[in-house]
C-alpha cells in the first residue's frame, strides 16, 4: 500500500499525557515530491549511482535518506495488537503475530545475503482502544483527521505497554474481526511532526488491518517503505478508492514485493538490494560511457552465499542520462523466487527523479506481444520479460544500447554484452 503523511503533532509522556490536534492537510497521493531529507554516505558508492532527488522514495544510490532506518545489522520491531470495544477478537495475538513472523525475517534474511535481521518483539494481549472501530473511518485513503485520532489514541493506549524508545519499526495490528476494520487501509503512515513517547520521536508506525491468513509477504511490502523503497506498483486514475481504469502492475509485473506482494518473483531487484547496502561496489558493474562494448559475467540474484570480490558481479548499469539508468540482471528459481515463470536476464528502467507509483521501475519486456504464466502472474505480458541465451534488445535511449546475452558458464554465470553507440534501428 501507499505511504501517506500527517501534518500537525501530539507529545506524550509516560504517565503524563497532552492531546494536540493533529492539522487536516494531507500530502497529496498524485504528488508525493518531498525534501530529500538528510544525506549520508552510500555504502560502497559506485560512480554509476544516480543521484537522490526530492522524489518521494527517490531510488537514487550515491545517498541514504538518514530520515529512514537502514536495514543493516539489526532492527528491532515491535508488534501491537488493539482491540476495540464494538468487538471481541476472535483470534489470539500470537495467531496473528505468527501470520507475519518468521516469514518476514525470513524474507529480509534471504534477501539480505544475511546482512540483515528484523527482530520482531509482540505483546502477547490485546490492548484495548478508547473508541469503536467504527468510529475511525477506517479505509484505504483515510481522512486525515480521523487517523491521526487513531494514531494518537493507538500510542495512548499502548504507552503503559510498551517502551517506544527500544524499537525501529512499530507495527500496530488491529483486531481483523472488528466491523471497522478494512484491509485495505494496511499502510506505512509517515507524520511530518513525528509522535513522541518514552522521550523517542516516532516518525512512521505501520498500521495494519489484514485479516487472517493475510495477503502474501504484505508485511514485508510495508516494511520495505519504512526502509524508503517505493511503490512499483502504478496506481489507475480514478476516485479516492483506487477503482479507476487500467492495470496496477504495468511497471514491473511480478518482479519485487514493491510492485506486487502477490508476485510469482518478489525478490528485490538489484537496484533496490544495492540502494539498502546488500550489494556494494564489488557486486556492481558499471558500463563505460564511451562507444564500445564491454563483456560482463552476472551471477542470479538468490546465489548464495554473497561473494565479496570483484568476481560475484550481480547487476550491470547503463547511465542513459543525468536520473536515469538502464539496469541489468539475472533472475533464477531457487528460494524467495521458488514460483518464477520464466528466468534470465532482466533489464529494466531505472528514473531517481520518479516518485513512489510514478514508474520508478519500469520492467523491459524482452518478449514482446507475448504472455506466459496467465493462472499465476499478476500481469502475464511481463511473466516472460527476461531475455534468454542468444537473446538481445537494443534501444536509442542515451545514445544507442545493446545488450547481448551471449552465453553461460558452468558457475552459473551469464555472459551479457553491452554495446554502447548508435545502433540504426533499435527498439525499445
């Protein structure tokens, strides 16, 4: 789901406790530009990084956003369970915790190379809300009012439980049962004026409303936005709800939880893998910008372990322009990506200056009015888009690209060669 942004703000203080109104306006979902916030250094820049801009969730890489937590090491999350006096849950907090958890460490694990583990910590009680489920407005576009309300009185009510101070990520679980409650409003909620308890500013809680079972690797979608990844996802023009014309998956398809969590392939792309630190300056290649072509030997994303010499190469980057890159990968079948209809080589667009659901990513379909996997795939037309052995696609963007996949070893690697130069017809 989308991130969305609370102006105004509320300070609490552990057995002292003073309400200020939360402000009406709402950063608008078809324009999310934000400050870029503050800069620190990238883990292992690479001179191919696209620079950070003020879009929101910019996939520029030659900065982190100090705003957001890295997924490096460890982060410790807490999960929260409200009830709500209009219901009594039917299900045990442990049940729920147990929708999520190992799964989503799980998922951050594999994905990481091991770099990284989310810590869950879940309060095994419900905690009681002041006010009916129903009383909150609860839906996918929310009033602004309403859920700062629900905000503040989730953190009040919470406050004697839990120590805020102690946790990087805050999940707060909403009894699914409660006639209030609409699944589609799970989301990450960013507040301009960060909440304050147990003397720790909170900037953004993830609030979630999923029933049980919930939908496939939601959590690890939502926590991807706490970790500044964006939306892939493009949202159709419509009403407030979502519900106008055309396909939410045309950008990436199956590829990456941020596009779709029900995906065939939901591993992170490389690009986003590199922007969090899982990838460094040793497992990126970049292309020259000079005329000419260049061999490069990339190994699949779920290779495991994660090599740290030059030779573990696991993304190539064509710099078409000031924000813009043209990305190269290898996508195989073994762990998180166990369901993927069709492996290879993929390539996709890469814009640092496109906001979340503005086509950050845009997927390049290698096989052209073709469709695969149409029982499985969010969006059959991308299911088959890597390119194969002997395969190529060349396009004028930046001064002319080809790339070539021209073989395989017997590591596993695959060779790719990229052409840089006018290359007469071309599509793209």
């Amino acid at each position: 789901m989308a991130r969305s942004h609370i102006p105004g703000g509320v300070h609490w203080g552990r057995g002292w406790r003073r309400t200020a109104t939360l402000g009406t306006a709402l950063t608008a979902f078809t324009g999310m530009a934000l400050v870029a916030g503050p800069a620190s250094a990238a883990t292992g820049t690479v001179p191919c990084a696209l620079p950070r801009t003020e879009a929101h969730h910019s996939l520029g890489t030659d900065t982190w956003n100090a705003d957001y937590p890295r997924p490096e090491g460890s982060l410790d999350a807490a999960m929260i369970f409200l009830a709500f006096p209009d219901a009594r849950p039917s299900v045990r907090p442990r049940q729920l915790a147990a929708d999520h958890f190992p799964a989503t460490s799980d998922f951050f694990d594999r994905a990481s190379y091991g770099r990284f583990t989310l810590r869950p910590h879940t309060f095994g009680h419900w905690i009681r809300m002041p006010a009916a489920s129903t009383s909150y407005g609860i839906h996918r576009d929310w009033e602004p009012e309403l859920r700062g309300r629900y905000l503040r009185d989730a953190v009040a009510a919470a406050d004697p439980y839990v120590d805020f101070s102690r946790y990087d990520v805050i999940y707060l679980v909403a009894d699914p049962d409660a006639r209030g409650v609409n699944s589609d409003a799970t989301k990450v909620v960013n507040l301009d004026e960060p909440l304050e308890a147990d003397g720790s500013a909170i900037k953004r809680l993830v609030t979630v409303f999923e029933q049980s079972p919930p939908d496939r690797h939601v959590l690890a979608h939502e926590t991807g936005h706490v970790f500044d990844l964006p939306d892939l996802y493009h949202r159709p023009d419509g009403d407030g709800a979502g519900t106008g014309t055309g396909d939410w998956d045309t950008y990436v398809g199956d590829w990456d939880l941020m596009g779709s969590q029900f995906g065939l392939a939901p591993e992170p792309f490389a690009w986003h893998k590199w922007k969090l630190g899982w990838l460094g300056r040793p497992h990126v290649d970049c292309v020259a910008e000079a005329e000419g072509s260049s061999t490069h030997t990339l190994y699949s994303l779920d290779r495991t372990p994660l090599g740290t010499g030059g030779e573990d190469k696991r993304l190539a980057v064509v710099r078409t322009g000031a924000r813009e890159a043209l990305a190269v990968e290898v996508r195989g079948t073994r762990s998180a990506e166990s369901g993927m209809c069709h492996g290879g080589v993929l390539l996709y667009w890469v814009r640092s200056d496109r906001a979340s659901t503005r086509g950050p990513i845009e997927v390049v379909d290698g096989h052209p009015g073709t469709r695969s996997c149409a029982d499985g795939s969010v969006y059959p037309a991308l299911a088959d888009a890597p390119l194969g052995e002997g395969e190529s696609f060349a396009t004028e963007r930046g001064g002319g690209v080809r790339v070539e996949v021209t073989g395989r070893g017997q590591d596993g690697g695959w060779d790719v060669r990229i052409t840089r130069g006018p290359l007469g017809e071309a599509r793209d």
